[in-house]
C-alpha cells in the first residue's frame, strides 16, 4: 500500500514541475467561452423538455371534470 502512496505522490510532483515548467498558454478565455455555450444550451435543452412535459402532462384527460 505504501509503494502505491509513493508512486503516486512521485507522479503528482512530476505532474506539478511539468505544469509548472509550461508558460501560461492563454487558453483560459477560450475555455470560459466554450463552457459558458455549454451552459447555455444545457439550460436551453432542459427549458425545452420542461415544456415539452409540462405541455404534455396539461393534456392527459383523467375523467375528472365535464
């Protein structure tokens, strides 16, 4: 168990060297953009089958009324 504790950590530090070694490279912006679209059509996806459903469910006839 302890070997595998080692081996990890050892891969973890080179892993933060590495990222550290590496100049910035500006992809943050184009990483929000393409998140924040994401988002957005998540939000605009589930909008559309609440309506769907809600459309759907305001349709079904269950004997109550005249």
């Amino acid at each position: 168990m302890m070997h595998h504790i080692r081996t990890l950590w050892a891969l973890t530090r080179a892993r933060v060297a590495l990222l550290r070694a590496e100049p910035e490279r500006g992809e943050i912006t184009t990483t929000v953009i393409v998140t924040a679209l994401m988002a957005i059509a998540a939000i605009a996806i589930i909008a559309i089958i609440v309506a769907k459903l809600t459309q759907k469910a305001n349709s079904i006839n269950l004997g109550l009324g005249g």
